[in-house]
C-alpha cells in the first residue's frame, strides 16, 4: 500500500515537471517570436530609411546638375540678348527669353544622355512638380506682363501722356527672380539641402528688391554718365541683374550640389 502511495506521488511529480517545462518552453518560444518580430520590423524600417536616404542622394546629385544647367543657360540667353540690344538698340529681343525652357531641356537631354535615370520616388516627383509649376508660372506670367505693357504703352501714345505707361507697366523680372528663389528654397528644405535654401533666398529675395528699389538705375546715376550710355546700359541692366541673381540662385547651389559624392 505504501509503495504504491509513493508511486503515485512520484508520478504526479514527474507530471507536474513536464508541465512546469512545457509552460517555460512556450514562455520562450513567446519571447523569441516577439524579438524576431521586433528585429524584423526594426530592420524593415532601417531599409525603408537606407533606400529613402539612397534616393534622395539620386534626386540630389540630379537635381544639382540640372540647376547648373539652367543657370548657365539662362546666363547664356542674358549675355546674347545684352549683345544683340546693344547693337540693335531693339528691346523686343527680349522675347528670346521665352526660348529658355526649350534650351534647357535640350542641353540637360545632351548632358544626361548616359547617364543612368533616377529612379521615380516621391522626392524625385516633388522636385520635378516644383520646377514645372515655376515654368509655367513665369512662362504665363512673363507673356502676359509684355501684352499688358504693350496695352499701357498703347493707352499712353492714345492720350499722349506716357506717364500712364510708367505708372501701371509690370516689370517681370523682380516677380521671376522672386518665383525662382522660391522653387529653389522649396526644393532645397526638400532634399535637405541648406545651399539651395540659402542661394534660393538671396538670389531671389536679393534680385527683387535690388529691382524694385532700382538700384541699377542709382547707381548708373551716380556715374553720371552721358545721356546716352545712360540709356544704352539701362537697356540692357535687367540681363546684368538677371544674370547675377541666377548666378548665385541657380548656378551656385547647382555647382555645390553637383560636385557632392
């Protein structure tokens, strides 16, 4: 009777061990499935961020080169249209500037040629939404500024008192540089890039009051030139100031940009 009241103690022993075993091993088997849960969704996210980080070095690099690329163009376009108006003494050469958009895309399509596309994200997709809303802003806005000067200048000569026209004519540049820092510094705070904010808000806060207080024409009468330099060079000052700010908007930042590994 004894042993067999020792035999059944020592049995439910034994199964209350292999019970006590069973629970920690699936404690364990728990434990190790919510380590590799978290490792997992640890390491998703590290290369969520690697290939997030890897895109926007691309769209940077890219980026960089294309600035470059239209700031010497659109220096390019100033330096010919300052040429062209001081021989021609013709203002209406200024339309070549309409020609930009074409000049860019077929000079960037020649540089870029072999070199490897950049993959489509979401950096690179708002990067390029930036630049085609600023060319169709500035592409309208300019168009547009030339027919109503050309009504003002019209209304003038009408009711022979040309102040009408010097009163009420735009002057598109200082409204274009100002857009064109804008897209700059938009897309610069974009790619985490403290060159392009910075040249996007000096070349474009810079240009326009440098034309809106009319320092250019101050200046020129400082020099207290003859009339008729006088007049020479103020045909062509928007080229100069043009060429300048996009120098330090575009070209710059692209340059810096470009040259980054």
């Amino acid at each position: 009777m004894k042993c067999a009241l020792s035999d059944l103690s020592a049995g439910g022993g034994r199964g209350t061990k292999e019970s006590s075993t069973t629970f920690l091993l699936i404690i364990k088997t728990q434990k190790t499935m919510e380590e590799n849960n978290n490792l997992t969704a640890e390491r998703s996210l590290e290369i969520i961020t690697e290939q997030i980080e890897r895109s926007r070095k691309s769209v940077l690099k890219d980026a960089g080169l294309s600035l470059f690329i239209s700031g010497l163009c659109i220096i390019g376009i100033a330096l010919l249209v300052s040429i062209i108006v001081l021989f021609t003494h013709n203002t209406a050469y200024y339309l070549l500037y309409v020609l930009v958009p074409l000049l860019v895309w077929a000079v960037e399509r020649y540089v870029k040629r072999n070199e490897p596309k950049v993959p489509t994200s979401f950096i690179s997709t708002m990067v390029d939404k930036t630049w085609q809303t600023f060319g169709i802003f500035v592409l309208v806005f300019f168009v547009l500024s030339i027919l109503f000067n050309k009504l003002m200048l019209h209304d003038a000569f009408v009711a022979d008192n040309m102040q009408i026209y010097f009163q009420n004519r735009v002057t598109p540049l200082r409204i274009i540089l100002l857009m064109m820092g804008m897209a700059v510094t938009i897309n610069g705070y974009t790619l985490k890039s403290r060159w392009m904010v910075w040249c996007g808000i000096i070349g474009g806060i810079g240009g326009f009051f440098w034309d809106s207080f009319c320092v250019t024409e101050t200046l020129l009468a400082w020099s207290r030139l003859p009339l008729e330099q006088y007049g020479t060079l103020q045909s062509i000052a928007p080229n100069v100031i043009m060429a300048v700010f996009t120098f330090i908007g575009l070209t710059l930042p692209g340059w810096m940009l470009k040259r980054q590994k």
